[in-house]
C-alpha cells in the first residue's frame, strides 16, 4: 500500500484563492497519473462544486453524520481525481471539535488511505475545524496574497496553529502576484515576521501570478489547467504541483501507509 500525502489548504482572510488552488493541484496530480482525493471542507459553505459546474445530492456532511460511506459520496471528476463536496447552507455538527476529529478519523481515514494525495480545501478563517484539519494534515499549505491584510491574517493563522497544536512546519503560497517579484518580497517579509516574532521560518512553496484567464475558468466552471493549460497561473500551478510531488517522496519516510490523515494532539491548556 502506498501512502497517503494529506495537504491543508489554509489562509485566514476569505477569498484568495484557497479552493482554486486546491482544486488545480488537485487537477495537475490527477494529469500526472496519480490518485487524488479533494475534500470539500468549508462545511456549510461548499464551492469545489460550484468551481467544477457540477451538483449533487450527498456531500460530506452526510459522511460525517453516518448515514452515506465515503465510496459513495464521492465523485469520480477526472481518472485519477475524487470530489468529495460539501454542503451549501446546511451544516449541523457546528463546530464541535472533538466530534468532528473522531468522524474525520473513522469515516474519512481508511477511504482516503486508498490515494496518493488528500487536499483539503479550508474554509477562511482560524476557527476550530480549519485547525483540526491543519493539524491532522501531513502538510500545510497557507495561501496569502500580498495585500498586507492577507499577510497579517496568514501570519495569525501560523500563530494559532503554533500555539493550539504545537505546528511549526508551513509552506507559504503567494497567489495573485503581479510579478515573480512582488510575490518573493511578499513572501520575505512574511517569513521574517514568522523568524522574528514565532521563532520558525515557513518554507515559500510557489508563487502564483495573478491571471485573468482563471477568473474566466471560475466563470466557465473549469478547472484552470484544463480550461487554459498555457496561461502562466495554470503553469506557476503546475510547478508547485511537481514541487509537492517531490515533497511526497523526501517525506515518504514520516508517512505511515493506511493513514492520511493523522490523530492530532492539542497542546494542554489551550
Ligand atoms: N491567481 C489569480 N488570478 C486572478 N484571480 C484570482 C487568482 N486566484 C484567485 N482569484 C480570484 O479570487 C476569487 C476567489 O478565489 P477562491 O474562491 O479560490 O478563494 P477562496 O480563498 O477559496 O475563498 P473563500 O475564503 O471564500 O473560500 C476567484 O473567483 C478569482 O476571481
Ligand atoms: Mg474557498
């Protein structure tokens, strides 16, 4: 059995990019013939199916609520790629965060095990679930534009992770740059706050230039890489998806086969 790379997609402030870039990296594995499995998990507030123009009827929250197995909720997308969505407007578990851990665990786990990637598509914010799914993840990847706003919230979200759960180890996703170059200094200044104030420096994953052809693949309910391959974010998206490839072998070692999402451990007191 192979194992299993789970990836949290995280940001703090809403809308920069989250769920198209899980859904494009998501889409590159899958054209690299590898299986993947993307999670819907802004519970209550479902967008991977709006951005791939389909509708169902079963969504995560029935997983979680016991009456659905996993095989069924999801949806075969692409050959190699898996949706499971979310719910839009209805969500009863709240945010109950031990509850949501053992569902997670026992329902999700031994499904997921079965591909080679997990990405979890986090709603905005730093609340419980987005911690809970950050910390049983095997790799977290914070997206940040460099509006300082977008900066300061995913620097917030490292802290509170830092804090509640004891992670230290981010890789940093600038979308929406105007240039290589404005994404690197975005990038640096996060990392020197992260350095000077957390006492951790987050690793840059990519950067992904602004585009107007992906605002056009939302609109047509595609994928970017499979509505415009060539556009340069669908090509900055590419890279990082070889790049997480890559990082899928060097941590094959701390991967235990059978389990994609690990048990996380709250730090006491918090
Ligand atoms: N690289 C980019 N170039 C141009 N526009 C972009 C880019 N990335 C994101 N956008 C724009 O931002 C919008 C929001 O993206 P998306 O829905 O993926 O964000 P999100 O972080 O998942 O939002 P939420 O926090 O609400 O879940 C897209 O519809 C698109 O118009
Ligand atoms: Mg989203």
């Amino acid at each position: 059995m192979n194992s299993t790379l789970s990836v949290a997609v995280i940001s703090g402030k809403g809308g920069v990019g989250k769920s198209n870039i899980a859904l494009n990296l998501a889409y590159a594995l899958n054209t690299m013939q590898h299986k993947v499995l993307l999670l819907d998990c802004d519970l209550g507030l479902a967008s991977l199916d709006v951005l791939l123009g389909i509708s169902t009827e079963e969504t995560v929250e029935n997983l979680l609520e016991g009456d659905v197995p996993a095989s069924r909720v999801a949806l075969q997308i692409d050959t190699h790629l898996s949706l499971i969505p979310a719910a839009s407007g209805s969500y009863s578990l709240g945010d109950s965060e031990p509850a949501l851990q053992s569902l997670f665990l026992e329902r999700l786990n031994p499904f997921a095990a079965e591909f080679k990637y997990l990405f979890m598509d986090a709603g905005a914010g730093i609340g419980g679930s987005v911690q809970l799914f950050s910390a049983m993840a095997a790799l977290r990847v914070v997206v940040v534009t460099p509006e300082p706003t977008s900066l300061t919230d995913g620097y917030a979200v490292m802290k509170v992770l830092a804090s509640s759960y004891g992670i230290r180890d981010f890789f940093v996703l600038i979308n929406q740059a105007d240039s290589v170059k404005e994404g690197e200094s975005a990038y640096l200044r996060l990392a020197a706050s992260c350095e000077k104030f957390l006492s951790f420096r987050p690793l840059q994953l990519g950067i992904v230039r602004s585009d107007e052809q992906l605002t056009e693949a939302v609109r047509q309910q595609k994928p970017l890489l499979r509505y415009a391959p060539d556009a340069p974010a669908a090509k900055d998206l590419a890279a990082i998806a070889a790049r997480i490839h890559k990082l899928h072998g060097e941590m094959a070692r701390r991967l235990t086969p059978g389990i994609a999402l690990r048990k996380p451990e709250r730090r006491m007191g918090v």
